[in-house]
C-alpha cells in the first residue's frame, strides 16, 4: 500500500466518478482504474460499487477512506515538523475565520505578519462557527479565529481578546436617545434581526434574550453582519452586534449604539486541532495576532468599556 494509493481512494470517494478524479490527480483514467484494483486486490476487499452512473464507497471503502485522511494529516504534519527542523521559513499557512472577524481583526493582522514572513503563503478560509470547527477538527486549518463556546471537544483553544456585546437600534427608536445601559428585559417585544443559524452570533443573541426571561422574535435572518445592521438602520428591528462594529461612523444610514445593563461580552479564540502540531509559521501567527492586539490601540478600546456618546 502506497501513500498516493491513500489519496486516489480519497479522490475518487470525493468526485464520485472516476473521470473527474483522475482529471484533478492529473494521471490517466485507466491508470487510476488500475490503481484502485491493486489496491482492491491486495487488500482482499471491494473499496467501491461501481454503476454506470456513480461510484460509491463500500462500507469498507468508509473506513478506508476515514483512516487515509488522518494517515496523509499525519504525514503532512511530519513534513512540517522535518521542514521546521530544517529552518526552511517557507509553506503554507490555512487560517480560518469568521466573517465579522475576518473583517476587522485580519486587516490589522496580515499586513504585519506578510511583512515578517514574506514567504508564508497564507490561505483565509471564511465560514460560519459549525463549518469552521469541523474544518479545524478535521485538519481543513491550521489554526482558526473563532469565538466561545466550542462545541466539538476535538478542539484546543487560547483566548486572546474580551469584546462587550452591545445594541443596535434604529436612530428613531423608543431607546436610542436613552444615555442609561439598557435592561435587557426591556426588549421582549422588539422585533430582533439575527444571523443565520450555524454562526455563533445567533447564538449568543438568543442566549443573551433567554438568560434574561424571554426568547427573541425574530423577523429577519442573513449570513451577513452588515446586512443585520443595514436591516437595523432601516427600522425593521433591533439586533445585538459585537462592539468592533460601532467603530462605524453615524450616519443617516447607521443605527444607533447602546451599552447593555448586564454588560455582554464575547470571548475570542485561536482554535486548532487538540494534539495536531503547530508549524512555525501558525506559532508565528499566533503570536504576530496577540502583540497586534495588545499594540493597536482600537483593538485595546474594543476590550476596554465603550466610549460614553
């Protein structure tokens, strides 16, 4: 059993047809054919059910396909190790983030890190919470910007900022003009706006209301916080938004921002596979992330309390 045998198996298991995959494995179609029966036949087992329309894994083929995965993570992560061994400061580096992170810490991150680590490719992997914890688990990132709590326990985390929760509300409501922290008891009749299930967002918005009595009505959902806000803006409800988004300048076209009683926060985490090696380059990245936090004094004010406007 070869280890390019492991990644045909995959291949095939992923495209489903046997055109397609040797088409992305760049050999001949007979020849991965033939690859597959070697392997077939050494192993004394059938691997897939061939039709004229598909091809789909055994239940052989599912464990083989589970094992070769974490046998090519294994081997790619040796490489890692022998290249960092050897002080070859080159490779790649897959980061994943969510979108409301990306947006606003990344930015201030990348530039300093590509400047240090110039022959780093690094490859952003933008999702929501559930996809990303999967990708990570499963060795899709290296290391991943997401938020607490994480679900999956295959997962490490390190924190490395505190963010206040605040409220979003358009500029003509009831509450905007309140200078107080606001109850958030006060807001079990609102309409709220949410993010799509699946990002830890929504999560906490729907915490944040059950912790204090109630359970949100929401009325509308998108992928995208800037839409939620747009939404907000535009009188169709209120929305709960991390403090990094109220460095928005006030305009016609933005809600109004208001401190919560109870004082919210979200934590932020690097989160990586438990067990999985960290290459330099993602040690690099860790720490390149933790001294632009604690040097960039907006990133300081998002940890501290908000400005009282």
């Amino acid at each position: 059993m070869e280890l390019r045998q492991l990644n045909y198996v995959i291949q095939i298991a992923k495209e489903k047809n046997f055109s397609r995959a040797a088409e992305k494995l760049h050999i001949a179609q007979p020849s991965l054919s033939q690859q597959l029966s070697k392997l077939e036949q050494e192993l004394n087992v059938m691997l897939f059910r061939r039709t004229t329309n598909s091809v789909e894994p055994t239940e052989a083929g599912e464990v083989f396909v589970g094992k070769a995965q974490e046998i090519l993570d294994a081997v790619e992560q040796l490489r890692q190790e022998m290249d960092d061994m050897a002080q070859m400061r080159k490779g790649k580096l897959v980061v994943g983030t969510l979108p409301i992170t990306g947006a606003h810490i990344l930015p201030l991150v990348l530039p300093r890190f590509g400047a240090q680590y110039p022959q780093i490719e690094v490859v952003l992997v933008e999702e929501t919470t559930a996809k990303l914890e999967q990708l990570t688990a499963s060795g899709g990132t290296d290391v991943s910007l997401l938020t607490l709590p994480l679900i999956d326990a295959n997962l490490s985390c390190e924190p490395y900022m505190e963010e206040e929760i605040c409220l979003a509300v358009p500029q003509n409501h009831r509450l905007a003009a309140v200078r107080e922290p606001i109850d958030l008891l006060e807001l079990k009749d609102e309409p709220f706006i949410a993010l799509k299930r699946g990002q830890g967002f929504r999560q906490i918005t729907v915490e944040l209301c059950e912790n204090a009595g109630f359970t949100p009505n929401i009325v509308f959902e998108s992928t995208n916080i800037e839409t939620v806000q747009a939404l907000v803006a535009g009188e169709m409800g209120i929305a709960f938004v991390p403090n990094m988004l109220t460095r928005t300048t006030i305009t016609n076209y933005t809600p109004v921002y208001l401190r919560i009683k109870s004082r919210p926060t979200r934590t932020l985490v690097i989160a990586s596979r438990k067990g999985r090696y960290l290459s330099k380059a993602a040690q690099a990245f860790i720490t390149t992330l933790k001294e632009t936090i604690n040097e960039n004094e907006l990133l300081k004010e998002l940890e501290s309390k908000m400005d009282d406007a």
